[in-house]
C-alpha cells in the first residue's frame, strides 16, 4: 500500500496551542488504516523534504521573525511540489506567512512566501473564541468545522480567492467579511487551532485521501469509528452557540 509522507515545518518554533496534535491525528488515522506514514522534520537550514503533505503549526511573533528568512527560502519548492500534487496545511503563524507578508504588532514586516494572495496586520485586540465554520472542500458537500481562535492578526484575501468556510460563530479572518482561512486547491490555511483536526476526523479524512491519490480527490476511505470526536465536536458547538 502506499503511504504518506509529511514535512513538517518547523516543530519547535510553530507549535503552541498544541497544534503538533494534527500531525498526532494523521498518523493515528493511517495507522488504524494500515496506511504507512512518514513525518520528516524540517528546521533552520535544513532542505524542503519530498512530501505529499506541508504542514506549518502556529507561534507568537517572535517565533515567526526567527523562521520567516529561513521558509521564504522554500517558497519556489513549496510551490513546485503543490503544482505537483503536493498539500499545505497552515494554522494560525504558519498560515500568515503563507502569503505576502505579516505585520506584526511593532510595525515590523515579516516576508511571506507569497504561496496564495492573502496580506496580515496585527490588529490592536486579539480575536478570542470558540468558532464554528460551514465548509465546502468538495462541491456539494458541506461540513461544519469546529476549533478555537486566538489570533491579533487581520487577515485579507485576494480577489477570487475562497475561505476555507463561513463563519457561523466566531470571527475568522478579519472579524469583518464573515470568511475564516483560505482554500486553494490542495492548500488550506487557517486561525483554528483545538487542535484542528481532533475535533474535525472529515478534514482529517480529506487531507489523507487527497495526499493518497496525488494531489487528486481519491477513493472513500475506510470508515472509521467516529463517535468521541463527533460528540466533541457537538459540545464545542453547542459551547459557540451555533
């Protein structure tokens, strides 16, 4: 069978929040599948492994202006391999510095790798909460998505660019435009942290079938048992009131 290989950007700089429990979600739901899987750790001045899938976690600003130079050098490979096929999951820092740039609450500017059309300001409160998302990766099949957001950031999209879901609950990007993260093909970026994926087993699901079939949408996989995550995903509904 043919497995999964993700690099993972920057462990020990983008990870607060407990987001390194979305690597831990991917490798155990491989693992009841019998579906090999491979995390390559990826650091300062090492190279950008072959991957089926990117993922870059959150941290604080100073953590972002210590990897930022260090991931801007990857931008022509990360692109190349997501023309290739290859997916990027991106929470919180890790989906600020996926697009042009990220002004941090001092005013300094911190490089982008320019991977979508997305700009961030550090706005002067932080936005707070539990928050509930209708999603919509694959055509007519809408998804809710369920986390926590704690971010300062302001993020806008390009023209013709689509968030990962409408907010139902919470704030998302900007707290003004009703959207939360980006979705562009085979890249998600988002604020949602929870971790994401423990709560949320469906985009779990995707992220593997799509890095299974090459970029493609895949076959259905094997079902699994479900029942703790979904009933944590009714209570943190039901806690955002949506």
């Amino acid at each position: 069978m043919s497995g999964i290989t993700i690099g993972h950007l920057y462990p020990e700089h983008l990870n607060i929040y407990a987001d390194r429990g979305n690597i831990a979600v991917l490798d155990r739901r491989c693992a009841w599948r019998g579906i090999p899987f491979e995390v390559v750790a990826v650091d300062v001045g090492d190279p950008l492994p072959r991957a089926d899938l990117y993922y870059l976690g959150g941290g604080q600003d100073r953590d972002q202006m210590l990897i930022a130079g260090d991931l801007v050098r990857h931008a022509a490979d990360l692109a190349s391999a997501v023309a290739d096929g290859a997916g990027v999951l991106a929470v919180c820092g890790g989906y600020q510095l996926l697009g042009h740039s990220y002004r941090g609450h001092q005013g300094a500017e911190m490089p982008g790798i320019g991977l979508v059309d997305l700009v961030t300001e550090a706005g002067s409160t932080r936005m707070i909460g539990n928050i509930v998302l209708e999603c919509e990766l694959d055509a007519g099949d809408r998804r809710r998505l369920v986390g926590f957001e704690n971010h300062a950031g302001r993020t806008t999209l390009g023209a013709g660019l689509t968030p990962l879901g409408r907010v139902l609950s919470g704030h998302g990007n900007n707290g003004s435009d009703g959207g939360e993260g980006v979705h562009a093909g085979g890249i998600i970026g988002t604020y949602v942290h929870g971790p994401l994926l423990p709560k949320n087993p469906w985009l779990a699901d995707w992220l593997i079938r799509r890095a299974l079939a090459g970029g493609g949408s895949g076959e259905p996989l094997e079902p699994l048992d479900d029942a703790l995550e979904l009933e944590a995903g009714r209570v943190a509904q039901a806690i955002a009131g949506a």
